[in-house]
C-alpha cells in the first residue's frame, strides 16, 4: 500500500535501527499497558528507566552528558513510532525533545552535568509550566514570580495543564524575576520538585483524552530555589521569553510529527478492521465508500509524512523557520483529526467504544489542535509574515 515502503529524505541506516528499535520498545512496554495507564492516569514510573536504559530519551543530548548524540531527525524517529503506536499516554515529546534541549541550549555547564545526565537515564522526569488558570497564549501575561533572598528565589503561582505533572521530578518554571513589563521580566527557572518545600502537586485533571497522560495543576508558595537555578545562570535572568520563542518552533514540529504517525496508525489499523468485519456476506473493505476514504485518507497522510520529513530536514540543517513549524502543527494535528475521524466511522459502534485504539486516539486527538500554541495562534504566526 501507498504508505508502505517510504524513506524519510534524511533517513540513515542508523535512524533506521532506532526506528525498529522504538517500536519494538513501543509494542513491548507501552501498546498492551494503554488501558491500564488510561485508568491510573500514568505510566508505570519505571517505563521511563526502562526507555533510558534502552537509548531511547534525550538521544539529540551530547555523550558527554549522558544522551545517544544524535539530533533532532533521531527525536523525530521516536515521536513518528510513539504516534503510529497509538499512543498519547507517555510524555516522551515534553521530557526528551522539549525540556532536554532548553537545558542543552541555554544551560550552564554545571546545570547540563547536574541535570542531563538524569534525564537521559530517566532517574528524572522532566516537565515544563509555562501555562497558569488565567493565562496560556498570552504568555507575556503570567503571574508566577520570584523574588530575591539571599542566594535564593521565593517563588509564588499557580500552573495548569501541566503534563507529566505527577512524575516530574524537575520542571522548568516560566516566571517573572522582576517588575519590568511583559517579556522583559520573564525568566526560566529549573526546580528540583521532589519533597520541596512550598511545592504542590494538584488535582490530576479529568479530560476529554490522552487519560494516560498524567496532567495536572502545580502550585508554588514560598518556594525557595537556589538563584543559580536560573537557566543559562546570571546571564539568563530577563532572557526566558525570548529562550521560550527560539524553542517553540521545535515542540510545535514534535506535536506534528507524533500527529502525522497517529493519522498513519488510524489508516492501517481502520484497513485491517475493514477486511475483517462482515455485513451483508461482504466486508466493510468491499463497499466502494470505505476504498475511497481510505485512499483518500492514505494519501493525505502520505502528503503530512513528505511535509513533516521536509520540516525535520530543514530543522536539522538549522534552517527550520517558526512559521514553517507553525505551519506543520497546525495542518499536521488538523489532517491528524480529520483523517481519525473518518476513519472511525467505519468501524460503526465499536469506534465509539473505548476499548478500541481508534476510539481513544479520535479523543486523544482534539488536543493537539489546542496545546503548544493553538492552531488559531499558528496562522497568526505564519501570517505576520506576510
Ligand atoms: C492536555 C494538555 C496538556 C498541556 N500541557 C502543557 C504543559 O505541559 N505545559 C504548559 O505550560 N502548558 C500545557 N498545556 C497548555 C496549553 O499549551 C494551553 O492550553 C494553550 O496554549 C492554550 O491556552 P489557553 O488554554 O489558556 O487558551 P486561551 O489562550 O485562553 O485561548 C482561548 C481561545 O482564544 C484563541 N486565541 C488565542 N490567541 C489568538 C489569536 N492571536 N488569534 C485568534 N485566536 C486566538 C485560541 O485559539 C482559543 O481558541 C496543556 C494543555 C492541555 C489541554
């Protein structure tokens, strides 16, 4: 089939490998767990040592602090495999291609050798809080804020929507660290959470999809963090927004990549179904209705693979812009949607049910058009270049 057979631009031997590696990892450790994780709102804590030990997190961190070396292209080969297991459970794309990297690019020496090397072996897990309860695209406009003491940060607000909220160990806090105006005052600050004081982890939300995934609200009250926590040190202070906006770019094109391999995913297993199910003495496969939207839907996914593997080449050469990532988040998680949900109308009932992977991807879908930056923000984006 059209899907079949198809080589990213950029693919080596060795991404490759990881790539069998990754779904072996995937069908082993992740796929016959999903219901379960659904109902505990978690993975298993150990799925992360487990993938460390297996190469499979922060493989772009350098050697020398403990990652696999590679770049973002390898990234993408385990976010493509995350998404074509169906999955939206495992909080692979927040710790290893989105908190990894601010650590890798911004980071101190000493932050890098104090933090990635337990990222990397999953002895840590790693969130991000930017977002709060009266604030998410309008970033410049958060509350949180640290004040000086001493060598220390006092830091006070609330996050929300915090994913890998109940097993991050360290989270990089979006705040302000002083009264200047809008992005001028905002800085990133890394917390090491476990039995900190003034720390709160709050309620574990109740959502639409993704219930594997662990999202949760964070709260901060007299939190003391040690000023050298600042990412990037002294010289970071005043810099988050804009370490915020360089990084971006690259989340927005993880979310894309893990939305064009679920679309995949819908494709393949809505095929298999469709030559089993039988109605009428025929299978649902023999109505010329379920031919044509499935090659439609094979098609148009195999148009988001070209797309994503283009962004993926352009990112690796350094070439990537933000309004090209924006523009592969907003098509790719909007094709993810549309091509699940035609695809789940041929599964009739059981499509609605959600014991079938087809149903909890339809759900686990609609965020993607919502979280990293809306959809909405995303052409706003592409058009201000206009
Ligand atoms: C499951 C889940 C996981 C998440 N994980 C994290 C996480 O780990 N860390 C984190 O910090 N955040 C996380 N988020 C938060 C997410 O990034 C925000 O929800 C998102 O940025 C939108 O912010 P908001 O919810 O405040 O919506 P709002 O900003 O209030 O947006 C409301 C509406 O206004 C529209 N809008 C906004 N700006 C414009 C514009 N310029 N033009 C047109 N329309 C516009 C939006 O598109 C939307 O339709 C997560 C969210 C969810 C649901």
């Amino acid at each position: 089939m059209i899907l079949d057979n198809y080589h990213p631009i950029w693919e080596t031997e060795e991404h490759a490998d990881l790539r069998e590696m990754a779904r072996e990892f995937m069908a082993a450790e992740i796929t016959p767990h999903a219901e379960r994780f659904a109902e505990s709102h978690q993975v298993d804590r150990d799925l992360w040592n487990k993938a460390g030990d297996n190469g499979l997190l922060c493989i772009s961190v350098p050697e020398e602090y403990g990652g696999g070396g590679g770049d973002f292209s390898h990234e993408a080969v385990v976010l493509y495999e995350q998404g074509l297991a169906g999955d939206d459970s495992w909080g692979y794309a927040i710790h290893s291609t989105i908190v990894a990297p601010y650590i890798v690019e911004y980071g101190t020496e000493e932050q890098k050798q104090r933090w990635l090397p337990k990222l990397a072996s999953g002895e840590l897990v790693g969130a991000i809080a930017m977002t709060e309860p009266t604030t998410g695209s309008d970033l410049k406009a958060i509350r949180t804020h640290a004040t000086r003491d001493g060598d220390d940060l006092i830091i006070n607000g609330s996050k929300t929507f915090i994913t890998n909220g109940t097993q991050a160990g360290l989270v990089i806090i979006v705040t302000r660290t002083s009264d200047e105006p809008g992005a001028r005052g905002i800085s990133l600050v890394v917390a090491e959470v476990d039995g900190l004081e003034g720390f709160e982890r709050g309620r574990v939300l109740a959502k639409l999809g993704g219930h594997g995934q662990d999202t949760r609200e964070l709260s901060f009250t007299n939190m003391r963090v040690p000023a050298a926590n600042i990412l990037g040190g002294e010289a970071g202070e005043g810099k988050g927004f804009i370490q915020l906006m360089q990084q971006l770019p690259q989340e927005r094109l993880a979310v894309a990549i893990s939305g064009v391999g679920q679309a995949e995913a819908a494709v393949r297993q809505t095929i298999a179904y469709t030559k089993e199910r039988k109605l009428f003495g025929h299978t649902v496969m023999d109505f010329q209705n379920t031919k044509f939207v499935l090659a439609e839907c094979a098609t148009e996914t195999l148009a988001g693979k070209t797309f994503i593997d283009y962004c993926i080449n352009e990112h690796d050469a350094g070439r990537l812009t933000g309004e090209q990532a924006s523009a592969a988040k907003y098509w790719g998680t909007d094709l993810q949607n549309r091509v699940i949900d035609r695809c789940l109308q041929l599964w009739g009932g059981y499509g609605f049910m959600m014991e079938y992977p087809i149903a909890r991807m339809y759900a686990g879908a609609r965020v993607q058009q919502i979280y990293a930056g809306t959809n909405e923000v995303m052409k706003d984006l592409i058009a201000r270049e206009f």
